[in-house]
C-alpha cells in the first residue's frame, strides 16, 4: 500500500510514495540509535548553530514549504506561512535558551556537593498529525534535538511530502545523518517501532484513539510517552465582556485551519443577558468569510482535510438538530468539488448531543446559553476534555476568581487559546498528559540526574 498525497481542494493526486519495507525501518532505528552516541556529547554551541540554520531555511524557503501544507491538507496558503514562521520562531528560541534551561541545578544537602543535571534519553518516536503538519513536528523537534536526543517522525499518512521536507530541512542544517528521520510506515507499524529496544521514548499529538494505543504500547515496555490529544474548548463570554471584540475573535478562534485544530474555540458558553448581540456579530464575522481555493490570498476558509473528516463533522452536526439543536448557518457540504464544508453554527446545543459531547474537528461552532457566571463553569467543565479555555471578562477579579475552577491546560482571557514557544502547552483527562515547549517541554524527554559528592 503506497501513501497518497490527495489536494484536498480537488481531490487530484498530487503523489505516491513507497512505504518503507521493515528492513528499512531497522536500518532507521539503529542509525538513530548510533548517531545519539556522538549527539548526546555535541556541545549546545554547535547544536543552537545547527537549529539556528534550520530557523533560517524556513524563512528562506517559506513559500516552497507553506505551498506543501496548503497542497496536502487543504490550509489557506496565508496561514501555512505563518505556520512556517512560527516553526522558525521555535528553532530560534530554543536555540537561544536550551542551555540555560539544562544547565546544572545546585541543590543543596547532606553532600559536599549535590546538584541536578539533565541528561538526553535517547531516540524518541513522534507520532503527528495531519492539521499543523510543520508546527506539530518542530515544536517537538526543537526541544528535543536540543536536548541531545535523535527522533523518528511518523507523520500522518495523507501529509508525506510535508513529512520529508522536514526532514530535508535538519539534513541541510548540518544536523548529523540519523539525527532527524521520517519513517514512512502505516499506523499498523507503530507498535513494533515502540517496542524497539533502541527506541526509549514517544510522543503523539492526535486523536484520543491514537493516543490510547500508542500510551498503552509503551506502558507495557515503561517508556516514557507524551501525549497532547482532542479538545473540546469552551468559549466563555461573561455578561461584563467585550462583545464585539469576543465575537470577532471568536470567528477566528473557531475557523483557523477551517476549525480543524485540537485548541479551535468549539462550545460557545454565552451569558443570556450578551448572547443574542453575541450571535448577531458572530454570524456577520463568519458570513463574511471567503470559502474557497486554499491557494488563493483572500481564502479564509478552505477544503477540510479529508472526505471522512467532513462526513463525521456533518453527522453530529445533523445529529445534534435531529435531537433538538436549532441550525442558525450552514449545516451543508458545499456544492463543489474537493472536501468543502461552510461554517456552521448550532445554537441550544445541550448535554447528550454530539456536539456537546465529542470533538467537533472542522468548521462548526456549538452554542450553549447559561445563566450566570456558575453556570457558565459548570458547563465549560462539564466533559471530559481539558485542553484550553478561552474566557471573556473585562473583570480581572472576576478572571483570577474563574481561572483556577477552569479545568483545562491553559486558560486565555480575552483573547483565543494558541500554542507559544514561551509557554507550556497541554492538556488533562482525555486531552492527554505531558507538556510541549517552554522549560517544562524541553525536560520531558531528558533524564533528570541526581548528583551527590562527598
């Protein structure tokens, strides 16, 4: 079976590639393995160069790889550049601050000297998605490389060409041969990659499934996993909010990447006395929005990913108005070729519906109207999700006196969740375990060593 990469936008093939035969995989592992010996000793110096260089390859080169992402999963072409600078963004501050963050920690105690030190674990396999298929890879590779690890990438199999540019990207920085390599090899594989007795560590951002199997896989063998998977994000709009600037934000917040991001804005929590001003300035903002050629400057809103995902999203949509839901825009695929469906909002959406209870991945905003402000938490906690939180208050002790009763990896307030080297990023409950980026990112995949002298 070769993997097909598909435009979206058309349905054209655009390429085949070979799988790799298990031979392949082999040889893959145990370079990593052997290139780690001589990586795990590289001085940070020569790394940062190295990252330094793959930061500016992809600005150089942002049109070829922005071009890449647009072509197999369907992004608008203005958001895969920002996707591109935002992957040179990582590489540049994690070469500016890796050493900092791994240096030795003095700790005292009954020792003459005793001190932490963070040592690499080895080769980790990465398990990613279609959706940021550049982001979702650099924001592990970055720390991860940096730390003195060597990776395996098995990249969603609808995304190979995007897969092996990345790769291209650390080989022309000078990074080792065996230091970055993308494994093209079904999900099927995936198992006898973990158990691999040179692989030490996995990482996964997708589906909960997914997550599941390859956490399940690696606790038999007790390696080390990281998982960032669904969310189901509240959009919280308190009655003392910003209206017109949480509706507008919200437009975004639901549509990036046609609504098909794990921290998209997906449940619409509206106080009763805003919701209808609300809903009038969200649905212009979503109205106004060019569905179309994702190629094209002006498109905001281009083809879903794949022709699955589309038929999943219009099921809970059509679902949740059978059981009650009122359909106020959209709720239609798009007469026209390639995997297109418009921006869709459902209002009165209730516990025991779809699009309250599962991930909506795709272009469909669920709305859901409270009383008051405990109520509002109520329902925002109310799944089983725990990714990101956006809240709308123009209160600051309002904010702190909601914050900490959120029950989510990151909450925003008043503005929309999203992913910053700076920061740490990550979910509880089904949204997965673990942190991304940041120092409490870059120490995931390090052995953090306890050092005592007398």
């Amino acid at each position: 079976m070769s993997f097909t990469s598909v435009n979206p936008a058309t349905g054209n093939i655009l390429e085949e590639f070979s799988p790799f035969e298990a031979s392949q995989t082999e040889d893959a592992i145990r370079l990593a393995a052997e290139t780690f010996r001589s990586w795990r000793v590289t001085s940070m110096e020569e790394r940062a160069a190295m990252m330094r260089r793959a930061a500016a390859s992809l600005r150089e080169n942002v049109d070829t790889h922005a071009r890449a992402m647009t072509l197999e999963m369907g992004k608008p072409i203005t958001q895969s550049r920002a996707e591109a600078e935002k992957c040179a963004w990582v590489c540049e501050h994690y070469a500016e601050h890796a050493a900092d963050i791994l240096a030795g920690e003095a700790m005292p105690s009954d020792a003459s000297e005793s001190y932490v030190r963070f040592d690499p674990l080895g080769v980790v396999l990465a398990v990613m998605p279609w959706n940021f298929p550049f982001w979702q890879v650099f924001r592990f590779a970055a720390p991860a490389l940096m730390a003195g690890n060597t990776a395996l990438l098995k990249h969603a199999s609808n995304v190979p060409r995007c897969a092996l540019l990345i790769e291209e990207i650390f080989r022309e920085a000078g990074f080792p041969n065996g230091c970055f390599q993308t494994l093209l090899i079904p999900s099927s594989a995936v198992s006898a990659v973990i158990d691999h007795p040179d692989v030490v560590a996995a990482t996964l951002t997708g589906s909960e499934h997914a997550g599941g199997k390859v956490a399940e896989r690696a606790g038999m063998r007790l390696k080390k996993t990281v998982l960032e998977l669904g969310g189901s994000d509240p959009f919280i709009v308190l009655d003392d909010a910003d209206v017109d600037a949480a509706a507008s934000t919200g437009a975004t917040a639901r549509m990036l990447n046609t609504g098909q991001s794990c921290i998209a804005a997906k449940r619409f929590i509206l106080h009763d006395a805003i919701a209808d001003r609300f809903l009038e300035r969200f649905l212009d903002a979503l109205r106004g929005m060019k569905v179309g050629d994702p190629l094209e400057e002006d498109t905001e809103i281009g083809p879903m990913a794949r022709e699955d995902l589309l038929r999943e999203l219009d099921a809970q949509v059509r679902r949740s108005v059978d059981m009650g839901a009122e359909l106020l825009l959209g709720g239609a695929r798009l007469d026209r070729p390639g995997v297109f469906y418009p921006a869709t909002v459902v209002a009165g959406v209730r516990a025991g519906m779809p699009m309250y209870e599962e991930e909506t991945f795709g272009p469909a905003a669920a709305v859901i109207r409270v009383r008051d402000e405990e109520e509002a938490l109520y329902i925002a906690n109310d799944t089983a999700f725990g990714l990101g939180a956006s809240l709308w208050t123009r209160d600051r002790a309002r904010a702190e006196r909601c914050i900490p009763r959120i029950e989510a990896g990151s909450v925003f307030v008043n503005g929309l969740v999203k992913s910053d080297p700076r920061l740490p990023f990550g979910g509880i409950g089904r949204s997965g375990y673990g942190r991304e980026l940041s120092h409490y990112g870059i120490k995931e995949f390090v052995n953090i060593k306890t050092i005592w002298m007398k």
